[in-house]
C-alpha cells in the first residue's frame, strides 16, 4: 500500500495555524494565564508550521510563541469562553 501526501497552499496551512493559536491563546481566567497558554501553543504551533513548511523550527516556535502571549494577553476573559 502506497500512502500519498496532499500537500495543502501554504497560506491555508498557515491561516488555519494562526486560526486555532487565537481561539486557544483565549484559554485561561487571568492575564497572566492567557499570556501563558497563547505562548506555550504559540511555540508549538509556530514550530510545527515551520517544520511543515521547510522552515528553522526555533525561529517559528519563537516567532509563535511571540504570537500566541500577545494575542493572550490581549484577549479578555469574556472573548472567547470555551465552558
């Protein structure tokens, strides 16, 4: 069994990565904790763009983590709600 790969536009890719990273850096009841979170999945997600992209995997995590605390901390508790 040959298994082939679609590989989607990298601006679809990319526009669903910075999609999910502003609905879960909205996670968390204080600032401090959405700062936080947006950061950790920031990194993880900026890394995995990068990785799929051909990219520096440390540039991207940095560059997502950089995204995700900023969009935490801008992001009020009443924003997004995910109870």
């Amino acid at each position: 069994m040959h298994i082939r790969l679609i590989k989607m536009p990298r601006l679809l890719t990319l526009s669903a990565i910075t999609a999910v990273t502003l609905v879960l850096a909205g996670c968390g009841s204080t600032t401090g904790e959405r700062t936080a979170s947006g950061a950790g999945v920031g990194a993880a997600v900026g890394a995995g763009a990068a990785a799929a992209t051909g990219g520096d995997v440390t540039q991207g995590a940095a560059v997502g983590a950089g995204a995700g605390a900023a969009t935490g901390a801008a992001t009020d508790e009443d924003d997004i709600s995910l109870d």
